[in-house]
C-alpha cells in the first residue's frame, strides 16, 4: 500500500505526523510479516528502509514490500512550515491521480481553519482552490481519501463530502454540516472511499484502522504498542455499524 499524506504550510503537525509515524512502522512490520523475519525491538532488520527508531530512510520510503507512506506537497518544494511552527521535509510534489506513482490512499490533515490564517492554513489551501481541485480529481480516479481534523473541510471545497458520510474537528462540524455532508457523531467514519477523522489525535485512529483493514490486527497492534497507543477508536462504518468501541 503507497500512502501520501499532502502537506501544506500550516497544516497541523499531529494531524500529519500522527499517521506517518503509523503507517511507517505497518508497512515495515506488513513487509517483515512477508518475508518471515522479525528483530528483537520489533523493527525490520537492514534489509528494509526501517530505523530501530522506526524511522524511513531518505526518500520517505518504508520498504519495497510492504510499501510506502511519503509527505507530498503540491508543487515540488524542500519543506512545508506546519502551524506551530515545525519545518517538515517534502519527499516529493503529489503526481497526477492516474500516474504510475499515484498513491493508494491520500491523506489530507487540516489545520488553522478556524483561524481562518489567509497566509497558512487548510482555509487559506481552500480559498486558494489548488488542493480542493487535487482533491477533486483524486477522488473522480476512485482514489482512497482520508481527512484528518479540519482537513475534511478541503474535501468539502472539493465537493468530495457532498451526501457522504463524514466528520471533522468539533469546531466546524456545523460547517460541515452545511456544505451537504451526512455528519455522523464517531471518531472515525468509514464511507467506503471516503475516510474522515474527527480531533487532531484522531488521526491515529484512522491510521490504525486502515492498517487493521490492509494488514491485518496483528500488525496494527504491533505499530500501537510500539508508539505506546491504547487503541480507543470508535468507527463508524459504511452500513451503519459501529466497530472498535471501547
């Protein structure tokens, strides 16, 4: 599974950080998992891209097996400046939704949308309309999206909740609401193509979630304990069920 997560200046640090950090060790652990081999930590072995920190090598990569999970930005560019202020390196610029190194699954954080910041911010992305126009195009290639936090309201610009199933952070749900969303009360919403998450740490949850749907719960399990997580999602799925409450 290939996994890009779009940043921009002002995204929220955790909104991104949170599910890089977990779909880094997964796909690690998914492509040790294949080739039968495991290290005393639980990191892959120098055969992989994976640290005994869990971190990836230079090219954002986690390993050829298991896949990869990468920042992209829009436009080819060093580093993206999150909103509390951390400079985070760019892997590469976000290719077309139907080039050969389009990612499976997109990952879009939010940030400062409240604060409606007209110089950094998922409301500045919005007014601008390059990231909802990238949304939009990913999402009529049948591209796997998942929002975190306010980062659903791009995918509202975009046009991509529209009668969909989703939520964002507490703060602007009405506005969700609004813009033609099905808002549903759950920290993850699952709606089959369309992912969202709810708070900032709520991204971890997603995270998990797609982990435990690709991998299996062996892996996700693993990359919760190894960054101390207690796994306390709820989902709500696509046929109206809940699954994973604690």
């Amino acid at each position: 599974m290939n996994v890009d997560i779009l940043v921009y200046d002002g995204f929220d640090e955790l909104d991104g950080i949170g599910p890089y950090e977990v779909f880094d060790y997964a796909l690690g652990y998914a492509a040790e998992e294949d080739d039968g081999t495991t290290g005393d930590d639980g990191a892959i072995g120098d055969d992989g891209t994976t640290g005994d920190d869990g971190t990836t090598g230079d090219d954002g990569a986690s390993g050829d097996d298991g896949g990869r999970v990468r920042y992209v930005s829009l436009d080819e560019r060093e580093t993206v400046t999150a909103s509390h202020g951390t400079r985070v390196g760019v892997d590469g610029a976000l290719p077309g939704p139907r080039g050969e190194d389009a990612p499976d699954l997109l990952v879009v954080p939010g940030g400062g949308w409240n604060a409606r910041n007209q110089e950094a911010s998922a409301w500045a992305e919005a007014q601008k309309g390059d990231v909802p126009r990238a949304l939009a195009a990913y999402h009529a290639a049948d591209t796997r999206i998942a929002s975190v936090c306010t980062g659903s309201m791009l995918l509202a610009e975009a046009g991509v909740t529209d009668g969909r199933r989703a939520v964002t952070h507490a703060s602007a749900v009405e506005e969700l609401r609004e813009s033609g969303a099905e808002v549903v009360d759950a920290r993850v919403v699952d709606d089959g193509d369309v992912l969202s998450a709810g708070g900032v740490t709520s991204g971890i949850d997603l995270a998990l979630y797609v982990v435990e749907r690709e991998f299996g719960e062996s892996v996700a399990d693993r990359a919760a304990t190894v960054i101390e997580y207690e796994r306390r999602y709820e989902v709500a799925t696509r046929d109206g069920s809940r699954r994973g409450e604690n």
